[in-house]
C-alpha cells in the first residue's frame, strides 16, 4: 500500500496541523480507498486524519458508499419534493433561515441548504454561480447527501454524530466533493428534542472559516425559538377562540391526516411503532397508557364519535361491560385536564373535542395520493404493535397492508429495501427478490439481499 505509515501516533494530532497539511493527509488517506471502500485493517489509523472523519470514513465503507461516484442520487422527483417540503416541520423555520443565512449569502459565495433527518435536501439556495457549480455533483433539492449514500459530508455526518461537525476539502469522502467545504448543524425539536434535520452551509475554504460554525448554532437557535413563540401563539389563539364544532372536511383531514410529518404544527398521536403512544397538544408532549394509547387511537380515527357499546366492541376482545369502558375514560380525562382541558373527550357519543391527526393517519393519507416515499419516511412501525384491541389490530393490519402493497407495486430498490428494513418484513422474501430485480448487476448492496434470501431460505425450509 502506498504511503502507508503505522503508528500514526508518530504524527502531531489532526486538529493542530495547518488546513494546507491536513489536505494534503486526506489525499493520502484516499489512496487507500477504492470504489469498494476502505481497504485497510480496520485497526489501521490514516496519520494526519482526525478521528472524526476516520471514523466517519469507515462507517461509509461498512455503508458501501461508494467514492468514485460523481452525483448524489435523487431520493425524490419534483412533485413529491414540492409536497413532502411543503408539510414538512421546517417549512416553518425558512423565513428566519433565508434573513440570517441565505441573504447574506448571495454576497459571500455560499450555498444554504436544509434537509430532513435522513439527509435529504429539502431546499439548496444562494450564490447563482455555486448553486449551478453545486449540480455538478447533485447538490440540489431532492438529492440523498446522507453518510450512507455519499459518504463523509457535512450534513450526513452532523445527522450520523447528532452535532455541528465541518468538513473540508479532501475530508469529503466522496473525491467528486473535494474542491467544497461546509459546515452543518442538526436541527431538533425545541419541545420533544427530536431530531428534525440540518442546516448546511456549503462553498470554498471560507465555508470552514471558525466564525461559521457559531454563525449555523446561532442561526439554529433563532429557528428554534421561532418555532417555540409560533406554538404558544397558536395555543393562545385557540385558547382565546369560542369553540366550534368540526366541518366534515376538518373530521375527514383528522381521520385520514392530511400532511407528512404535521406534530408542529397540530394535536398529533404518535402510534407507529409504539406500545405506548405519544400524545401532542400546542407543543406539549405527554406519554400514555397502553390502554389510553389505544382509546385515543379509535377516537381519532372515528371523529364523528363512537357510542359507548361501539367502542366497547373496538376495544376489548370478547364481552365486556360498558362500566369498565367508563371507569376507563374517567383516569383518560384526568390525564387530559392536566395536559389541555379542551382535549378532554365528550360523551354520549364519546368524541374528542379537537382535530387529533395520527400518524397513521398521515401514513393512509400519503398512500392514497400515491406518495409511498412520503409514507415510508412517517411509517416507523406497525401501530401499537402489541395491542390486541380488535379495533387496533384492524388499523395495523390495513395501514400495514397498504404500505406493503404500495411498496410492492410502485417502490424503487431503495424503497424495498428501507421497507424490508422494517421488522414486520424481516422475512419478507418477495420484497427481498422485487428489490434484487431493481438493482443494477453490479450493485454493492445485492450481495446483503443474497445473503439474506439465503438466511430465509434456511429458516423457512427449517
């Protein structure tokens, strides 16, 4: 191997050598890497190359990232990029981006970019030049920049380590990436704390200066308190109003769910893949019971209300007495007293009183428009997987079917194979063959689908 030098504890650690000295060890560094990866022992250290980025560097390998290619891949066309952008969280937070870092930008030479919490782009905007320059290689809305696809990058890695990271130059290990730096900060929920996206910033040297580091925090953190003062005027401003009673079309939008990721900016319920869902009020997040968890799932997908023996028959498994149900939904009352008094289910038939989208609902919603990407992205796991209500076990099962269905039927390979990724389709075998058809011959990632058919034969042969 070509100059290799073991131990690097010889070499002076990377975060003190000059920015000219550091590019010129990941030059070096990627002279050990071919279009499969890294081909050194793993226990090898690359000198003058920062843990960081060796790290990251292997987890693109194990990823089977690829170096040699050119462009990121598109994850989205343009009609379900405009609609997935345009429900997503941080449509919200895009004016306070556009004044604090897309205008100043158009001056410097930068590109901004957001993406979601997979690493796609949502919006790339700025300097006209570098926006054209940045095509070159895919750095454009809708493409995939996670650290699975292409490598070592910053928005990638800042989701992978959950931090702003800065990568420069050569650190890229995408070789196509080498002559732009960035700098990346994660964007999390100022409520719940999860992780929404990133915020990037994408040029020359100047894109790594130390300033922009703290320029991205600081820009994040205005977003962040943004969205928390939108909330609570929102709240207010529902508290403030007289209550009124739901239209059809509002009953139709909270049964079906009419928006991706929507719990910024709604009363949502988190289901898929939980045992105990999540419930969201004007931004205030509280977990309940297994059984409260599947009352508020009936109830919000039945807006116009359910009697009391209705809900008794969706609930329990055999006869049950209509006493049990009430002594129930007392405990579920207090619960939401405490959150929202104005959540607390009426009676006679028992309604909830607000729009409470599932996301499951978003799920069905997504698949009814043909946006099975969309619907993936939100699916993440069967609902309530462990309840054995009649009424959630026939939720699961068609929110489950159709997205299997869907995914069949119009999913690309990268589809089937993030589907076949979920645990209800850990043996599943005709995914697995619809998603080797789809993969060029020469694919890094058909050995793992052979793999595993291989597994599925053995197992179901047993």
């Amino acid at each position: 191997m070509r100059n290799l030098i073991h131990p690097a504890a010889r070499f002076p650690p990377a975060g003190g050598l000059p920015a000219e000295l550091r590019q010129q060890y990941a030059s070096a560094g990627h002279e050990q890497l071919d279009s499969r990866g890294l081909v050194f022992p793993a226990d090898l250290q690359l000198p003058g190359l920062s843990s960081l980025i060796q790290e990251s560097w292997r987890r693109s390998a194990q990823l089977h990232a690829n170096p040699d290619n050119p462009e990121a891949p598109l994850a989205m066309d343009t009609e379900e990029l405009e609609e997935y952008r345009r429900q997503h969280p941080l449509a919200a937070i895009m004016p306070v981006i556009h004044k604090l870092l897309v205008l100043p930008s158009h001056d410097s030479g930068m590109l901004v970019a957001v993406g979601d919490e997979v690493g796609r782009l949502l919006w790339v905007e700025g300097d006209a030049e570098m926006r054209r320059r940045a095509e070159g290689m895919m750095f454009v809305p809708g493409a995939d920049w996670s650290e699975a696809t292409v490598g070592t990058s910053a928005p990638g890695t800042a989701l992978a380590l959950g931090r702003g990271i800065q990568i420069s130059g050569a650190e890229h290990y995408k070789r196509s990436v080498h002559p732009w730096s960035c700098t990346a900060v994660p964007f999390h929920d100022p409520d719940s704390g999860a992780l929404l996206g990133v915020v990037d910033i994408t040029g020359t040297e100047s894109a790594v200066a130390p300033h922009t580091l703290s320029l991205v925090e600081a820009t994040v953190a205005a977003a962040q308190a943004h969205l928390r003062v939108e909330r609570l005027q929102l709240a207010a401003a529902k508290q403030s109003s007289p209550a009124r009673r739901r239209s059809p079309a509002s009953a139709a939008a909270a049964r079906d769910g009419d928006g991706g990721a929507g719990s910024l900016y709604r009363n949502s319920l988190q289901l898929l893949g939980r045992d105990q869902a999540l419930l969201s009020i004007d931004g205030r997040t509280v977990a309940l019971s297994a059984r409260h968890s599947e009352i508020l799932a009936l109830l919000s997908t039945h807006p116009e209300g359910l009697s009391a023996e209705e809900l008794c028959a969706l609930l329990y498994e055999g006869d049950a007495s209509t006493m049990t149900l009430r002594a129930e939904m007392v405990r579920l009352r207090k619960v939401l007293q405490q959150l929202n008094p104005g959540a607390v289910p009426q009676s006679r038939p028992y309604r909830l009183p607000l729009d409470l989208v599932p996301d499951s609902g978003q799920v069905l919603s997504c698949l009814q428009r043909g946006s099975h990407r969309i619907a993936l992205e939100i699916y993440r796991g069967a609902v309530l997987p462990r309840s054995e209500a009649p009424g959630i076990a026939e939720l699961r099962t068609r929110v489950s079917s159709l997205l299997r269905e869907a995914v069949l039927t119009d999913g690309s390979a990268e589809s089937l194979l993030r589907y076949a990724e979920l645990p209800e389709a850990r043996d599943d075998v005709e995914v697995r063959i619809a998603a080797l058809k789809l993969l060029p011959p020469r694919s890094p990632k058909r050995a793992a689908i052979v793999a595993d058919l291989e597994r599925l034969e053995t197992e179901l042969g047993a």
